[in-house]
C-alpha cells in the first residue's frame, strides 16, 4: 500500500551503496506523491517510463530508475505499449519476456545441477 512506501524508501536507502540504483512500479495516479517521497529519501529520480495498455489509452503504470545521493536530471522515455491489439503483445514486450523466460530458464537449470 502507498503507506508502506516510505518504509520501502527508507529501508532500500539503507541497504542501496551510493549511487545505487532503485527501481519501482506503481499507478501514474501516485507519480507526483511518490517522487517526492524519493527525493525525500534522497533516492533521486533518474528516469521514467509510462506504461500503456494500448496505444490509444492513457498510462496506467509509471516505471521510475532512481539513483542514491545522485541529483540527476529526470529523463522520460518513450512509453512501454503492452499490447498491440488484444492478446496481441507489441513487438517490445513480447522480445521482453522471451528474454526474461530465457533467463529464468537458465537460474532454474543451475539451481537444478548444484
């Protein structure tokens, strides 16, 4: 919940090495509440990216990198379009997930041989 937030803020700067990274997903309807919560935890936005379902809608979902005691320069990238059409995903997300099913098909097979 967006209670335990700054929890989640505090507890991260404590464990992040400087200039470590952070990164979070959460609703575009919290954006303004949640970067100034993390300038606050001196956890300072580097990038976003909103998230679409569709190219035609509004975002539902922000992705935002940010860096420990790293005053940066906020950069928006490109939106993240999930699906072309429906049950269709774009061509980004579906190269996405292939790599990420590659990956976790690689730790499950070294966990399996140790």
């Amino acid at each position: 919940s967006s209670k335990d937030f700054p929890k989640a803020l505090d507890n991260s700067f404590n464990i992040l090495k400087n200039r470590g990274e952070f990164y979070s997903i959460f609703p575009v309807s919290m954006f303004s509440e949640v970067i100034h919560l993390m300038i606050d935890f001196r956890l300072y936005p580097e990038k976003c990216r909103f998230i679409h379902s569709y190219k035609e809608d509004c975002a539902k979902l922000v992705l935002v990198r940010a860096v420990k005691n790293a005053n940066c320069q906020l950069t928006v990238e490109s939106p993240l379009v999930i699906y072309e059409k429906t049950d269709l995903y774009t061509e980004e997300v579906s190269l996405l997930l292939k790599k990420n099913k590659k990956n976790a098909n690689k730790n499950i097979k070294k966990r399996i041989q140790k």
